[in-house]
C-alpha cells in the first residue's frame, strides 16, 4: 500500500507521522509526506498516486483539514481519507464530515499497519480497531473498539526521521531537533489531554498509560541523527523528563559520552530535587522548563489540577538558576475562576522566579477535557467544536468579561517579566482594546528575540 501523509508545516519536526511511517514501512509498505502550503501540492499528491492519504489534526484546525481532504477527493476518489491526532480521539464524529473516510482514536501505529495489510490483501477493513469508518455506500458509521496501548516503546523502532528530512530541508538542515523517550504522562492536570486519554478513550491506570523509551534505544536514535545530519542542540518534548530517578543516571552518565549535545528539558517542580539538576548540568543541559501555569494555589491546584505548591516552584526554579542554567516557565492565562489581580500574581511570581524564557498560553477548554466541563459548571460560556481559535495563544475561548485584557495582557507578559519597570505601564495599557493587534506584533516580536537569545545560550 502507498500511504501518503498530508501535513502543514510545523516549527518543529512531526514525531507523529515519523513513527507511523517506520512501522508502514517495517510491514512493507511505502510512505510519503506531502507538506502545505505548496503552490503544486495537488499535482505531487496524484503523482504520487496513493491508496491512503493520512492526516492529523488538533480541534481548531479541522475544519481546514477537512477543506484540504475535499479537495484532495476530487482528484483521487478512490483513494481512502484517514484522519487521525488529538481532534479525532475525542471528537471522533469528524468522521461525518464529507471528505473524510475514517479516522482514528488514541495510538495509531500498530492500527494502521493492520489497516494497510488488510487492504493489501484485498480484505473487509471495517473491523479495524482504533478506527471509525463511514461505509461508502450507506453512509453507516462503523465505530471500532480500542485496541490496548503500545506496552513497549523500543518494539516501535526508530522514527523515520528520512519521511521528512528527505523533503523539507527546513527541517533536514536545523540544527535543533526534536526528540522524546516517553508517552504518556503521571499527572492529572485538567486542561491536558492525558487524563482524557487515561478516563475516556483507555480507561486505564499510569501503570500501563505512562511509558520509558530505554536509555539503549533513545540513545541509539540520538547517535544515528547526529551521524547523518547536523545536530548542535537536542529538543526533549517529553512531559516530565525527570519521570525516573533510575532512567535519569543512566541517561545522564552515558548522553555525555555518547552524544555530547547541548539539550533542553521539561520538569515538573513536585519531582525535581537539586541531585536532578546537578546531574542534568553535568550531562550538558542549558536550558530547563518548569509549568508554574498560575501563582493562584486556587487555580494551579483546584482548578488546573496541578498539585504543585509554591515552594516546590520556587525551590526547583532555584536550583535551574543555582547552577547555571537556563530557566524557562510554562504558565496559562485566563483560568475559570481567577481574576486579573491572580494574572498579574502569576506574572510576578516569574519575576521572583527571575525566570530567562517565560512561555506563556490562553487556556482552551477542549472539548473531551475536564476543564472543559468545570468551566460550564462556573457558568461561563465555551466556544463550540468549530469556533475554538487555530492558535491557542491569540484569544480565548471563555465568554469572560473584558477577555480582551487577559488576551492583551497574554501579550505583554513575557516583557514585563524580563522588564519589570514595565509593570505600570503594561497594567494601564492592557485595558486598551483597540490596541491589541499592536500587542500583537509586539508579543510576535519579542517571542523571536527570545528565540535568537536562546539560540545564542545553545551555541
């Protein structure tokens, strides 16, 4: 089967379509990602000629997707549409839009294969678990159990890193690259979609959701991309890197050795310890993330569920500055239940943390999340489906009254963090709404020179 992937471009490379083409591939079959926008894309996608043509999407954008897949049915009709990502697993209904053929809840490696070799073999498909199918000819919605989640990690081999580094040099040639040795994740923080995949789609406990690439196996990766391409800093995107004291020496005593790139990590304050930091220091981190996410115990903890305190946030951003490295914060603006007054807490707590990279977001209510469900119970307003915003860090979704200075302040938040004398004048200016296009370019402008500042800390 020739299965091609249809993908926007990303600012970081997709790990996802990665490890479904190794396994495609691993069984036999031929792979392809096609990128968008592309002033010939629809030309390339009948070249190419495929059996399957794959998307992913996340909720804001799948109204677009399912636009691309339209268009894409009318030149390869007989070719089957699936669409897969975190939209699909909790809204799998998409399945009804026109120009979708089926698509897939949860981990779709092992599904997909199964799919493709029952095609192949010019079998009934219907069954395939993971899937739902909009039959052809009656219109049924055919809905498939979920099979169990992939128990051993190494099993999936290397990501097929080739899928795109083949045809996008953006990606090929960058010398950060991204990488993750775990799926899943202990915490159940409710704005996120892990305790949704847990409760709703496995039903499972962290026992058998959170799972550790080896050390063997991440390293073998790391070694083989650093021997092919260029490779001057490693992007880890796992949840909470420091998930395992055991995994953790093992790491940090041999990456040294063996890869010897500088890297960046995430942590979660209620397991960091000064040894964590230490040893990740001396195994070449430069740059460390924590998620303080709100300065409001109310709203880390009751609301967001984060079960973090502020001494646990204070002590592990310590410790990142102690020894020398890099500290960046994850936080969230525009919590149910908060006011501004515990938005600019947040934004002082950063300043007290003397935080180098704040990262900041607008906390979306998605569909399928408990958040999603405590936001209605307070009695606010949530956007539908097909009205949350394609960037989640522009405005909310939440009916608030005056969102437009949570949405100005989400703006000038990185600055006054890295300025403080700012703080007056940002508190009088975000009030202005007229002015928040401004804040805008402001904020886009500002991200990038923290970008270049960064990039500056890897060489």
């Amino acid at each position: 089967m020739k299965v091609l992937f249809i993908h926007e471009y990303l600012p970081q490379e997709m790990l996802g379509i990665m490890w479904l083409s190794r396994k495609l591939k691993d069984a036999g079959h031929e792979t392809q990602v096609l990128f968008i926008p592309d002033s010939k894309w629809l030309e390339q996608a009948v070249e190419y000629n495929p059996d399957v043509v794959a998307y992913s999407t996340t909720t804001g954008m799948h109204l677009y997707i399912a636009e691309v897949s339209r268009s894409v049915k009318k030149v390869l009709p007989n070719a089957l549409s699936v669409v897969g990502g975190p939209h699909t697993s909790f809204s799998p209904e998409f399945v009804e839009e026109e120009g979708i053929d089926a698509i897939c809840r949860g981990e779709g490696e092992n599904a997909f294969v199964e799919l493709c070799d029952k095609m192949q073999a010019g079998e009934d498909y219907y069954d395939t678990p993971n899937f739902w199918f909009k039959h052809p000819e009656t219109g049924e919605i055919i809905k498939n159990c979920q099979a169990p989640l992939v128990d051993d990690l190494d099993a999936l081999g290397i990501p097929d890193r080739k899928l795109v580094y083949d045809v996008s040099p953006l990606y090929a040639n960058a010398e950060r690259k991204v990488f993750v040795t775990q799926r899943g994740c202990p915490m159940n923080c409710s704005f996120c979609f892990h305790h949704a995949w847990k409760k709703n789609i496995y039903e499972t406990t962290n026992k058998t959701y959170v799972r550790k690439r080896s050390v063997d196996h991440t390293l073998e990766e790391l070694k083989w991309v650093k021997a092919n391409y260029p490779l001057k800093f490693v992007h880890f995107v796992d949840d909470i890197f420091n998930l395992s004291n055991k995994w953790l020496d093992e790491f940090c005593e041999r990456y040294p050795k063996e890869v010897g790139v500088p890297f960046d990590v995430i942590l979660m304050a209620n397991m960091t310890t000064e040894k964590h930091i230490e040893m990740l220091r001396s195994a070449g981190c430069v740059y460390a993330r924590i998620a303080i996410e709100a300065a409001s115990d109310y709203i880390r903890n009751a609301v967001f569920r984060k079960n973090t305190t502020r001494k646990q946030l204070t002590d592990a951003a310590g410790w990142i500055k102690k020894h020398g490295i890099r500290l960046g914060t994850l936080n969230m603006l525009g919590g149910p239940g908060g006011t501004i007054e515990d938005e600019w807490d947040t934004v002082k707590l950063n300043i007290e943390c003397k935080t180098d990279h704040p990262l900041v977001s607008i906390m979306q209510p998605y569909p399928g999340f408990d958040i999603n469900e405590m936001t209605k119970d307070m009695g606010y307003a949530v956007s539908g489906y097909d009205d949350f915003p394609h960037k989640f860090n522009r405005t909310s979704s939440i009916e608030f009254d005056n969102k437009h200075v949570i949405e100005n302040l989400h703006k000038w938040f990185p600055l006054v963090i890295r300025y403080p004398w700012l703080m007056p004048v940002a508190k009088k200016a975000v009030n202005i709404k007229f002015l928040g296009r401004l804040y805008l370019v402001m904020y886009m402008l500002y991200s990038e020179y923290l970008v270049a500042e960064q990039t500056q800390t890897y060489a």
